[in-house]
C-alpha cells in the first residue's frame, strides 16, 4: 500500500438469524419448516440448505435483508439441516444448523457403502516394515458399521480386501464401482497400510505387491486416488490410516461459493479425508490396544459403537462425523502423549453429516 492511501473497505458477511439454531427437534412429516431471516451489507444474493451435508434447496434472495419459510425435504431418521446465505461476491455466512429427527418409517434412509482395505503384510519389505493389525483393523471398521444396517442407514454394503487381495486392479475396479452409488447414499473408504512419497513427491498407498524404491508399482497414487473419488456423487468419508497420510493433501480445502455451485449442478458429492498421523508421525498400532489394534482404527471403532454416548457431544441420539472427528483427535492424542495426531485434512462437507446411531 502507497503511505498515506486508505485502507480498504472492511465489508461484513451476510448473516442469518435463525431461532431454531442448534435446537434438536423431533417431526412425523416428511419436511419441515426452517424459518430464518438473511441480511448483507450490500446484498444477499443466494441461500443454500444442505441436508446431512447434501444439496438440498437453492433459494435466489436478491435482497438487502429477507425473511423465509422453507420447507425442506426429510430422511428417516436423523437430519442435520444448515444453512448459508452467499452475498454477490460469494463471501458466505456462518452456518446455522438445527438437528430433526424425522420419525415417518416409510421415507428412505441412505445407504451406506463400506470399502475397506488393510494390508499388513509385504512380501518386498523388510521383516521391521510389517505390520499386525491393518487387515483386522479393515475387518473390525466393517462390523462397527455394519451395525448401524437399519438403524442410521436402510442396507450396509462392503467390500473388504485384505492384504494379497488388495492389489492396484482390485481397488481400482472398487472404486469404479462406487462410481454409480446415488447420491443420496454415503460411503466410507477405509485404508490401513503403508504410504510413501515417492521421489517426485507423489503419494502412494502400496498394497502387498508394493515397494518403498518403487512405489509406482503396486501402489495406488494419491491423484489416482482423487480421479475416482471425484467421480462419485455420493458424499465420501476416506479414513487413511497409513504411515506419513499428512503427504497426501497440504491443507484443509473450505468449501465455498464455487464448490457450493458444483455440488448443486449434481457433479460432486463432496470429501472428506480424516488422516490418523499427521506429517511424519508414525501410526502407533499394539497388541495392548484393545486386543490387538492400530490406535486410530480403536477409537473410529469406540466412537461408533461403546463410547458412542460419549462422542456424541451435543446429545441428539447421533454421532456426526465431525464429533467422531474430535473424539477420535482427543483420544488418539491423549493415549500417545501427542505422538500422534489425526486430522482432518480435507472437508468439503457443507454443515455435518451423522455416521451412527448411540444405542
């Protein structure tokens, strides 16, 4: 800035008044009806509802300020409604949210598509390089959801491979599959392994054909990887359990007007990526953990069945994910002295999403 000049024009964002924020309801209809006022600086032009993080209305406001009555379409079950208010220049307002738990039987729930991956064993590594407990992780991740079959979600679908199974074709084939998942559903991605940045920095998962000198054979690389998770409507949970998983994304991507469109027009369904170990911490797996366990895998494991009650922060009867994020963080970090830190390190989820029912 020249000495002297002006500083710019601080412009505040739009903002949304909304009595029913952070309020937990309970309905038999099949909607229900989120009454809110939007007001900007300059000019509200749009307002997005999402749905237990899916697109759901898209409302022109067009207006200073605007009072509305939306009625906004239910699932069975759980629903987290929020809603952000965009001004013309596409600076959004912070979300409001209000939890509905929508008591009509005969509307669907989503399902849910589990692939699991774990791979505990490489032949072309070294004896210190193997692990315990990747392939018994994948499996218990599965049960833990499997649980929630017609209770938070209508069917359970998985797709488990272990160790030799799990080779570059097999994943690949899985993931084209999960391609044609509507977009109403969920899936959770689930991979325990080894990772390596190979030498012109791209991130690879190896399966058990994989090498640390060669990761581009027999691994799986990170923009292989976001080419097919683009490609699914559906909203995406990866857990990725590997060693250095801090490579594979530089920082956190906050959703915004432009990607807030995408999900709109129908071509993304959102991803979110929660890393066990951040950077070049390794991943910390034991006999002692819950008879036999990689600690990240134990707590997702906890959050969503024993210790439901206890992530379950807000006390609405359903653990979002990000609660399950913050349960899984605290644990994790607590048990390991700070060895270990998992984190968050995509979101483009608009509000939250539920990923369990607390028993």
């Amino acid at each position: 800035l020249m000495a002297g000049a002006p500083a710019p024009a601080m412009i505040k964002p739009p903002h949304i008044d909304m009595s029913d924020h952070l309020a937990i309801k309970e309905t038999s209809a099949k909607s229900y009806t989120l009454k809110l006022t939007v007001s900007a600086f300059e000019e509200v032009k749009t307002m997005r509802v999402f749905v237990n993080g899916k697109p759901t209305l898209e409302v022109p406001v067009n207006a200073k300020e605007k009072e509305l009555s939306l009625d906004v379409p239910l699932f069975s079950g759980a629903n987290r409604i929020t809603a952000v208010a965009y001004d013309e220049k596409g600076f959004s307002s912070n979300p409001k949210y209000v939890d509905v738990a929508c008591k009509r039987a005969e509307l669907a729930k989503p399902n849910l598509y589990i692939f699991a991956i774990g791979i505990s064993d490489y032949p072309k590594l070294s004896s210190k390089w193997q692990l315990e407990f990747a392939h018994t992780d994948a499996k218990a991740l599965v049960e833990a959801l499997i649980s929630q079959e017609g209770k938070l979600f209508g069917e359970v679908r998985f797709n488990l491979l272990n160790n030799e199974k799990a080779t570059v074709q097999t994943i690949t084939e899985t993931l084209d599959a999960l391609s044609s998942v509507d977009d109403d559903d969920v899936v959770v991605i689930f991979m325990a392994g080894h990772g390596v940045k190979a030498k012109d920095g791209t991130f690879y998962f190896l399966t058990s054909d994989g090498s640390f000198e060669e990761p581009q054979k027999g691994g799986v690389s990170w923009t292989l990887l976001g080419e097919h998770l683009n490609r699914i409507k559906a909203r995406v949970i990866l857990l990725l359990d590997a060693c250095h998983s801090g490579s594979i994304v530089t920082e956190t991507i906050v959703p915004n007007d432009e990607l807030a469109q995408q999900f709109f027009r129908g071509g993304h369904g959102g991803v979110m990526v929660f890393s066990a170990s951040k950077g070049r911490q390794y991943s910390l797996e034991s006999p002692d953990i819950g008879g036999g366990f990689g600690i990240f895998t134990y707590a997702l494991t906890q959050s969503l069945g024993p210790r439901a009650k206890e992530a379950d922060t807000n006390s609405d009867g359903f653990v979002e994910f990000m609660e399950l994020v913050d349960y899984v963080s605290q644990y994790v970090h607590r048990e390991t002295k700070g060895e270990q830190t998992p984190w968050l390190s995509r979101k483009e989820l608009f509000g939250d999403l539920p990923v369990a029912v607390v028993n």
